[in-house]
C-alpha cells in the first residue's frame, strides 16, 4: 500500500509541466493574435491581459 504514495509525490510536477505547456501555448496564441490584429490596440490589450491572468494562476 505504500507504493502508491510516490504516484503523488509525482502528480504536482506532471500538473506543473502541463501548466507551463497551457501557459507557452496561451502565449503563442496571443502573440500569434496580437501580430494578425496589430491595427487594433483593445485586441492587443485583450490578449495580454489573458497571458497575464494565466501567468498569475500558474504561479499564484
């Protein structure tokens, strides 16, 4: 019964990879959305501020 607890002690860092993978990939997507609508500023602000929001629950 004990050699299911390092199945646990290997979740958080599973968890924190497919985190960082959600946060490159929202990154991208913004940076990719910010280059096609750079005529529009409020698109811009947009994105960056769901980048950052991502960014605060990934390390808050």
């Amino acid at each position: 019964m004990s050699r299911t607890s390092p199945s646990f002690d290997e979740a958080p860092f599973d968890l924190t990879g497919v985190v960082n993978k959600i946060t490159f990939i929202t990154r991208l997507l913004a940076l990719s959305i910010e280059s096609f609508s750079t005529s529009t500023l409020e698109a811009t602000k947009l994105k960056s501020t769901l980048v950052w929001r991502t960014f605060n629950l990934v390390v808050g």
